[in-house]
C-alpha cells in the first residue's frame, strides 16, 4: 500500500492539489499541467491507495467527503479532539505527538510513504518526521504557484524503524486511543486523545544523540584513555561527565558511600572461607548446633569443639569480635600474611564441613551482595577442604551451586577454585585430579567453576613450582588467577605468568618494580584484583604508597575487591572509599572505569559479560541522570 500523510490546519485545497498531482487527476485543475507528468516521472511517483490527513478539532470536511466520494480516493482523519489550532505550547505538542504517532504507524504500514505539510509551525514537525521516520519523498507545495517542490535526496531511510524493534506503534498505544468517530466507505475520522509516549521516548533519544555526537566528536579530537569507559555514559550531557571526572572521593564520606553503594558492581576477589564477621560466624554455627560430634573421628571433635567455642559468645557477639582481633585491634596494619590469615581461624574449613553452615554462609553472602549492588560475583573456594566429616567434594560443590542458584535473579555468580601453596604434592595433586573429574563429568561443575586460583602464603611455593602439577587444567584451558606480588617480591608475578599462563594477578602489588612486565601487562591485558584493606591490614600503606592511580593511569585492568570481607571487616562499597583514603584523587570516573575493568576481565562467558555490561551501563546511567542532572 503506498500511502500520503498530510496535515490540514485551514483549507483543504493543499490536499486536492496533492491527491492531483500524485494520483493524476483532473479536479482542481480544468486540464493537469505538463509541469505534473513531468514531475512525476522524474521523481519517480506512484499513485496512492490512502490519504492520511492530521487535524484539529473544528474542521470541516464536508467538501473533502464530497470531493473523495467523486475520485473514490480513501481517506483518514486523524484529529486532535482537544484543540482547536495551534496557538499554545500545549496544543504545539499535542499536535507533534499526534503527528510522530501517525507517522510511525503509517511507515509501519506503507510501501512507499509520501508525506507533505502546510507552511507554519506545523511543517517543521513533519520535517522532523521524516528525518525520525523516513518517507519515500517529501513534498512542498508553495502558494505562489501551482508546482509542488520535492525534497527527497536527503530523506532518510529511517533513524528507528529499521534498526530498533523497540520503537513501534504497538509499544506506543497507537490504536486503543483513537477512537473511530464517523466512517463512511472511504472516509474516517479518528479522534485522538493526548498521548505523549512515543514524542517523550523521541526527546529522550534526540536528547542522547545530541551528547553521543558531541562527545564523541571530542574523544576523536583528544584520544585519550576515556575509551575504556561504558560507551552508554557518553549520552550523558558534557556537564554530568565533567562533574564525575572532578567529583573526587573523600570529601564528603556519608555522600560517596551512597553513590558507590547504588552503582553496579562486581566482585572478583572474594574467599568463601573469610566472609563471615563475628557475629555472622555465630549464626552459621547455631546451624550445628544439633550436630553430634563421632567421636572415633577426631575431626568431628574438633569441628564440634569450634563450634561450641562460637556459641559461648552466642548473646555476646562484641566480645566475640575483641577475642578474634585483640592482638591487632590498636593496629591492624601491616600485620602480616600469618597474622591476617589467623584471624580467620574460626572459619572456612573449620566450620563450612556441614552442608547446613556452607549454605546458612553462602545464604549471609547472597543478602550482602543483594545490599552492595553486586551484579556480578566470582567466589574462589578449595570444595576438598569441606570433606573432613561426610560431604564428598561432590556434595560441596553441588550444595555451593544449588544454594546460590536461588539468588540467580539477583545476580550472575562463577566460581574460582583454589589450590593451596601450602599443601603438599600429594594434595595440590589430588585437588587438581579431582577438579579434572569434575570439570570432565559435572556439567553444572563446568559451566560454574571458571577458574582456578594459586592462593596461600607466597613464601612456600613459587609459581614455576606448580608448572607441572598444573599442566592437566593447562590443558582444560582453565582460566587462571594466581595470588602473587602480594607478599612475594615481583619474580612471583612473573613466574605466574610465564609458567602458570596466568589471566589474572590477586593483589599484584609490587608490579612496578618490573617496567618491562609491567607493559606487557597493558599490552596482553592481563587483570589485576586489587584488595585495599586486605593489603593494607597485611603490607601497611603509606598515603599516597598505593600502587592503584599509577595501574590506572597507564591503562591497566585493574579492579577492587575485598578479599575477605568478614576477616577485613569491610564490605565492597567500603573498599571504593578505602582507596580513595589510600589514593588521594579518586575520582567517580575512576571507579565507573574500576567497575568496567572487573567486566572485562571476569572469567564468565561472552554473553553474559555482554548481558552485563547493558545491565551496568543503564543503571549507571539512570544513577549519575538522577544525581547530576538538572
Ligand atoms: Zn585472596
């Protein structure tokens, strides 16, 4: 069906003269003029099945009915029922509204659509339609003669209809709100009540393109490393990008915790064995509480006896928090690898050997990333050290994956497993021999657990030492993150990388001191997890020590985590501050480009990073809108 869209503010004889010329015939003019075929056939014109006319409340169509009866021409009225002509801003907008409504609709149905329009403020609109929309031509009839002008070399195809399903008139209530008032064989007459959807969605987007274009346009002129930041964020207007890039965190503490805290997150960096604060550690261990020790098996003694430990603070959880962190409560800096990892000496595999506390865990962890905004979660975990009383690794790794399934509304989780430096041969062998049975026959196994993790105290093993023991998930093409640089001096990245194939570094904190190593981790982009009060509690840094503003600077993929969170008694959010405590000049831009590193270097699937980086960049979007828009 070809169709003409037109609109009629005061006479009708601008659509007589179009129908005339289009459809060739002989009413208005006594004989056609040979300007007409000749107009015609250089543009091109087919005759038309419909005339689609926008209107307003107190025209009269008597003459317009009477003049389609005689050509049989069918014709659609489309009338704003609530104004009678446009001499208001309300009634200017109500007409456009109208106008992009029936334009939609009218590209949705055509072949090929002409659309024309009177002169005035009305002939603006149209001309917007069609640069939105798209038409087959657009024709201009000017008073002064008969001749209609054509612009048609600068039409566009369409800026929507094509590329987007999401703007359609279906999604815009076209239909339930005209209401057919009058209909006669060809002749109807739809009155339209205000709708403003689909002209607000246009704004909104005319709006976006505006800023894309313009910052687009000075990101081309100064390339500079901005372009590693959530592409949706340049439809912000200048003034909100200029306003994050100076916000610096640390002035206003109570401000930036509610900005970080509602931004989207992801976690990278988070050990299952160290996220319980004390007095979370006492709700898991009432999960064992009707738990019988055997006593043939010392193991389940000792769990017991912890457990027991626990619950004599059960109504006292401050004192159970003095107990854990007496030594280091005056200074918990720079303790120390051993020191730290003894504060954890009530948890991880001390207590998650019962299906009941590794879940009751799991359960406290989904609740605190659903009130830190974490979209996204890598938890690294060794399942073999659970096996001491009667779960298998098996039944560890299906309780860890079926209990955070229940959160997979909430938020996207894998898991990262953990081979321990400490252990002997013996065991790192046989921890990777059963992940290679896992991954090789557990398809829930495969598709969660990504990753494997080199952790423990860095003195006891370099990297290099593990090439061999490490060969079989090589060759699973297992992605690799190894916890090095922490304590270790820069040879232990090294190593992880060059034997162990690392994609990631856990802490990483000494990469400056190798220049050459340190390009090549710009260059391969391998991930650098960052754990501020971690690192503090265990190396001490002076203001302004921190390696992290020099990692960004340069363009590394660098991201924060907590490490464990209920041993460092922090939370995610908290981490964003502590590095701006640590880094002076932390800036907002930094952490939205901190945030989208951890996207690209999380060790989950295309499309889900994908999936993830939409769902980011929106909420982002909506966030910084809401707190620096006008
Ligand atoms: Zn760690």
């Amino acid at each position: 069906m070809n169709l003409l869209v037109t609109t009629v503010t005061d006479s009708i004889k601008n659509v007589e003269q179009l129908l005339s010329l289009v459809n060739i015939s002989s009413d208005v003019f006594s004989t056609i003029p040979d300007e007409y075929y000749e107009f015609r056939e250089r543009h091109n014109l087919s005759s038309v099945d419909e005339c689609w006319i926008i209107t307003f409340n107190n025209q009269d169509f008597q003459e317009l009915k009477k003049y389609c009866k005689v050509n049989r021409y069918k014709i659609k009225i489309f009338r704003c029922c609530s104004i009678s002509g446009l001499d208001s801003e309300n009634s200017l907008r109500e007409s456009k509204a109208l106008l992009y409504n029936v334009i939609l609709k009218a590209k949705e149905c055509a072949d090929k659509l002409y659309l024309s329009s009177e002169e005035g403020t009305i002939y603006g609109d149209m001309q917007e339609s069609a640069r939105i929309f798209g038409c087959d031509c657009f024709l201009h009839i000017k008073n002064n003669t008969n001749i209609p002008l054509m612009i048609q070399k600068d039409v566009p195809s369409s800026l929507f209809i094509s590329t987007d399903n999401e703007i359609c008139s279906e999604n815009f209530i076209f239909e339930s709100r005209l209401d057919t008032r009058e209909s006669e064989e060809n002749f109807e007459i739809y009155n339209s009540t205000p709708n403003y959807h689909l002209l607000e969605e246009l704004e909104t987007r005319n709006k976006q393109a505006i800023h894309l274009y313009g910052n687009f346009y000075g990101m081309i002129k100064n390339p500079r490393k901005e372009r590693e930041i959530f592409r949706k964020l340049y439809y912000l207007p200048q003034h909100i990008l200029d306003k994050l890039k100076a916000y610096k965190l640390g002035e206003c503490r109570e401000k930036d915790l509610w900005i970080i805290q509602h931004l989207p997150k992801a976690e990278l960096h988070s050990h299952i064995g160290g996220l319980l604060l004390p007095e979370e550690l006492i709700e898991v261990a009432l999960k064992a509480k009707q738990y019988e020790p055997n006593t043939s098996n010392e193991e389940s003694v000792k769990f017991c006896d912890n457990i027991q430990t626990i619950l004599k603070y059960q109504n006292t959880p401050k004192e159970l928090e003095y107990e854990i962190y007496k030594d280091v409560k005056d200074n918990f800096k720079g303790i120390g690898i051993n020191r730290y990892q003894n504060l954890g000496d009530y948890q991880g595999s001390k207590i998650l050997l019962l299906k009941e506390t590794l879940e009751a865990t799991l359960d406290i962890y989904a609740n605190h990333l659903l009130r830190e905004n974490i979209k996204y979660v890598e938890i690294r975990c060794s399942p073999y050290n659970y096996t001491k009383l009667d779960m298998t690794i098996d039944d560890v790794v299906m309780c860890i994956i079926n209990t955070l399934d229940k959160y997979s509304n909430c938020f996207d989780y894998r898991l990262i497993y953990i081979i321990s430096r400490q252990a002997k041969d013996e065991r790192i062998e046989s921890a990777i021999s059963d992940y290679c049975r896992l991954y090789d026959n557990n398809s829930r196994f495969k598709e969660k657990f990504v990753g494997v993790d080199v952790a423990g105290d860095e003195e006891y093993r370099r990297p290099s030492e593990l090439r061999n023991l490490f060969m079989p998930l090589l060759q699973r093409c297992a992605r690799v993150t190894i916890h090095a640089g922490e304590t270790d001096k820069v040879e232990s990245i090294w190593e992880a990388v060059y034997h162990l194939n690392a994609d990631r570094i856990g802490h990483g904190l000494k990469l400056l001191d190798n220049k050459e190593l340190y390009e090549r981790f710009v260059d391969k982009k391998i991930g650098i997890e960052m754990c501020p009060s971690s690192n503090d509690q265990i190396i001490g840094y002076e203001k302004g020590e921190y390696p992290l503003l020099n990692y960004m600077r340069e363009g590394l993929r660098v991201t924060l985590n907590t490490d464990d969170c209920g041993i460092s008694l922090t939370n995610l959010s908290n981490e964003y501050i502590k590095a701006a405590e640590m880094c002076p000049g932390l800036t907002l831009w930094d952490c939205v480009v901190l945030i989208r590193n951890s996207l690209c270097i999380a060790f989950c699937d295309e499309m889900t990073r994908e999936k993830l980086m939409h769902r980011y960049e929106d909420e982002m979007l909506n966030l910084f809108n809401n707190i620096f828009g006008e």
